[in-house]
C-alpha cells in the first residue's frame, strides 16, 4: 500500500492514509517518509473519508467492520481494491508483472535495478524496498519513471488477475495461501493474460539454467550463456531469481553480457537475508522467511559457510500457522541442523477476529519430538539479552518473519546486546 500511496502521489493525486500503526502512536521510519512525501496521515477511525474523496483503496487484509470502510459506505464513496487501483494507473503502460509463492520483491528489484542502469528508466512498484533505492527520505518500494513499468503482484488473495501485464514473469509456486494445485492453477490462468509474453520457473522448457554455481565471499557467482556474473546475495535460490530478472531483461532486447555490472551492484532487498552488522564475530541476519519455501531457502543460505544459526522466527497470523502447521514443522526438521538453535515467538497478532487458539508452542512441541533444538520465546527486551547469552563466535543470529514491524527493530536490540 505504501508503494502505491507514492505512485499515486507521482501521478498527481492528493493522498491520505490511515493505519492502525498510527493510531497506536507507534513512530514507523515508514509512515514517517510516506508525510515527508506528501501524504496525509490520519487516525482509522472514518474521519480522514469526506464526501470530498475520490476514493477509499483498500487491501484484502481491511475487515468489514473497519471504521474507514463503514465511512465510505455512508458517504456512497466508491470502495477500490488496491490491485484495481494499481491497474488503473498500468492503463495504456508498457508493463511487467512479478509474480510467484517467493522471490517476488527480490525479482521485481533485480529488473528494476538492470533496467535502470541499462537507462530505461522504469517505474518500480515493489512489495518491499529496494536497498539501492532506500535513503533517509525514500523508502525505496517506489521509483518513478516513465512508461515501462516493472510491479509486484501480489497472488496471496487472487487479485492478481485485474493485470493485463506486456510480460509475467513466474518465481515459483508451493503452498502458502492456497494449496499448490490451486496455486499453480492461479499462475497458469495469470499467464494467458500476458499480452507478449511469460518467463517462467515452472516451464521447464523455458526456465533459465546456471552452470557452475558457486558460493563466494560476497555471495554467488554463476554462468549464464557463457557469461560469468558476480551476484552480492546469498544462497542458491538468489541464483535462480537472477537468473529470472536477466531472461525477461534478454527478452526485452537487452544482452545478459551488458548485464553484468548491475547484477553486480545491486544491493538486494530489505529484510531478505539483510545483514543488520556483526559484533563478537556474530553475524545479526534479518529476513522475511515466513512460509516453508522460505524458510528452507534462508536457512540453507545462511547455514552455508556458517557452523551455528539461532534463529529467531515469529509465525505471522493464527490462520496461516494452523493452515501450515504440518509444512512448517517438516521445513525447520530439514534445514535446521543438530547444532542450530529456533526461538519461536508468539504468533504476531494483527487483532480482528482470528481463531486465537492456535499457539506458538504447538510448532515447538513438534520440532521438538523430532529433535531439534526448538524452545518458546517471549517477547519483551530481555529476548534480545537471552539471544546475545547464547551466541558463539561465528555464529549467524537471523530474526525471521513476516508482517511483524517489530522485527527489523529486534534484530537491532540483538546485535546492541552483543556489543
């Protein structure tokens, strides 16, 4: 929403927002830059919705009984889904959509970043920001640009079929908000929507192939076409995102060889396998891993080179927990090795009206009769001093989840409190 919030803002529109963060007073660097930027903030409490607005966008996430939504249902406001939204705005573009279970921001980043230094000029509508983008006054999930526009599309509530994109572009598919047939079916219908064209991983006959895939000190170094890149990202799924970004980049007319030194330059995404600093030669991680897909490809990159992960993983909703209860337990039993340590949070709650009876300690339970070394932890600013105790030398400390904005902050108290 905070991407879209800017575009409209590029467009010309006036732009109000209103969040439950900003109720609670909680001081947000993004809600902070979104005012920098020109939006309004204001409680979500239906005052900000006047007969004056145009329009109230919301997301799936938004309740009915939400006090903003009530509002514009009293004032006859046209309620508008974010995805119609961004559609709209893609009226008469050159587009590429982004899609997929994982990889999406990261994909959605790596085009953008190639095609910006190849001097496109695309316009970026991202799910999560790009470091080479972010700055004090730029929360870097936004560029601005011209006609050729490169966005995210989210597939966690289907509405990714409003978009009639140029080009799609696949990550991959595995259960997460839908079972996999049901997902792969989602991205197959997304497909024959794509007026030019689709770069898939689930197309064998289509999905670019590395050869020579090798971890370096920087990250992964691979070839393609003959072609030797450096990519600064960790592990082998990055390797499989680049080489996503750079077929669409060759379909679009650009040579893989001219890409090279942007694959080399870009500084990846926030809160994927981000490193926060290092202290007491402990590595302090943040990352997003919230489903099992990836939870398996974080662990298994920040296991490379490493001879101890803690992690620290916070399940992002009640429904989702219960839903993947039995994935999740079978994802950290495979990557988590005898000597690695899981602090599980309590489940983040976003209030509403989930079914609460799920808990953080039924995933614990089970990890724990397979073995691991998996214990509950609770939240408050002790946590940070408990992780810190229990580090070695060499160890990567990672904080993983998702929707929680707490957790950036976590993992700044951890590497504090290592000193």
């Amino acid at each position: 929403m905070s991407a879209l919030a800017q575009a409209l803002l590029h467009a010309g529109q006036r732009v109000t927002g209103s969040d439950r963060y900003y109720d609670a007073g909680r001081p947000l660097e993004t809600l902070e830059k979104l005012r920098a930027a020109g939006v309004r903030l204001v409680r979500q409490d239906g005052g900000g919705v006047t007969p004056e607005t145009a329009g109230l966008v919301v997301s799936t996430a938004i309740e009915a009984e939400n006090a903003d939504l009530a509002a514009a249902r009293r004032l006859n406001v046209p309620v508008i889904h974010r995805a119609e939204m961004l559609a709209r705005l893609l009226e008469d573009k050159r587009a590429v959509a982004v899609t997929g279970t994982s990889g999406k921001s990261t994909v959605t980043g790596l085009i953008g970043w190639m095609l910006e230094q190849a001097g496109w000029n695309p316009t970026v509508v991202n799910g999560a920001p790009v470091l080479n983008w972010t700055s004090p006054s730029a929360i870097g999930n936004f560029r601005p640009g011209g006609e050729l526009w490169v966005f995210e599309a989210d597939e966690s509530d289907r509405s990714l079929l409003r978009y009639r994109p140029e080009w799609a572009v696949i990550t991959n598919a595995s259960s997460d908000h839908f079972d996999l047939e049901s997902t792969i079916e989602l991205f197959r219908r997304f497909t024959q929507q794509a007026r030019k064209g689709v770069v898939s991983a689930l197309d064998e006959a289509e999905a670019p192939a590395a050869g020579e895939v090798a971890h370096t000190a920087a990250g992964m170094r691979f070839v393609y076409q003959g072609e030797r890149f450096d990519l600064p990202l960790r592990g082998a799924h990055n390797v499989a995102n680049a080489l996503l970004a750079i077929r669409l980049c060759e379909r679009l007319g650009l040579a893989p060889a001219s890409l090279r030194g942007a694959l080399q330059s870009f500084r990846g995404i926030q809160r994927r396998l981000e490193t926060v600093g290092r202290a007491r030669s402990v590595t302090v991680v943040d990352d997003y891993a919230h489903n099992p897909a990836k939870v398996r490809a974080a662990w298994r990159a920040l296991a490379e080179g490493c001879p101890r992960v803690l992690g620290v993983w916070r399940p992002h909703g009640y429904g989702p927990l219960a839903h993947m209860l039995g994935e999740l337990t079978e994802a950290f039993a495979e990557v988590c090795r005898p000597q690695d340590r899981l602090f599980v949070l309590p489940v983040f709650d976003a209030g509403g009206t989930a079914d609460r009876s799920v808990h953080a300690g039924l995933l614990v339970d089970r990890l724990r009769e397979r073995g691991l070394a998996a214990e509950e932890a609770p939240e408050g600013e002790e946590l940070a001093e408990r992780i810190a105790a229990a580090a070695r030398p060499g160890d990567t400390v990672a904080v993983m989840g998702a929707r929680d904005p707490g957790l950036p902050a976590l993992a700044r108290r951890i590497l504090a409190a290592l000193g």
